[in-house]
C-alpha cells in the first residue's frame, strides 16, 4: 500500500518543515531558515493562482497579502513549495544547458 507524503515544504526556500498537511498551526509560525509567515495565503491547501482572488475557498475573505501572516478561518496547511520548488530548479537547469558553452 502507497502511503500518502503529508510532508510540507516553505513556499519561499523549500526548507522541509517539521508540520504535516492538514495540521493546524499559530499565526506567530516561522520557517526557521528563511523566517517567512507559514500560516500565510501561499502556504494554504485553497491557494491557486489561476482562480479569482487566488483562492479557491468561495467564502474566504479576499487577502491582498498573500505571503502575510493572516487570521483566514479556511486555512488549511498544505505544502506550498516541493513541487514548485522541484519545477522551478528543473526549469532553471534547462535555461542553463542552452547557454552552455
């Protein structure tokens, strides 16, 4: 049987954080690398840029600040950074080897 990943992962540095998804944490709650708010727009299961106020909870209150510690009462934690961050690397390698000498 798979077992699912829960794992989380900074939106900003991709650090793997001590908190699984679906887990409640404070407002107060850092990465401890890089010290960016986790309980933030960018770090929730609801956050999608390709929707209307980046946000796919219908009833959420419209956030302009999306990497700001908020009081959102639809937060879910989910893991804002593994994927992006392996996309964005994968990315930045392909734009590398065209410039390669």
């Amino acid at each position: 049987m798979n077992e699912i990943d829960k794992s989380v992962h900074c939106y900003k540095c991709f650090q793997k954080l001590e908190f699984e998804s679906g887990e409640k944490i404070l407002r107060h709650e850092e990465c401890p690398q890089c010290k960016v708010s986790l309980r933030c727009c960018k770090m929730c299961h609801f956050y999608d840029i390709q929707v209307y106020n980046e946000c796919r909870e219908p009833l959420a209150e419209r956030t302009l600040e999306k990497e700001s510690a908020n009081f959102c009462s639809y937060f879910v934690l989910a893991d804002g950074g593994s994927k992006k961050g392996q996309e964005k690397n994968n990315l930045l390698a392909k734009a590398n080897s065209l410039f390669k000498d």
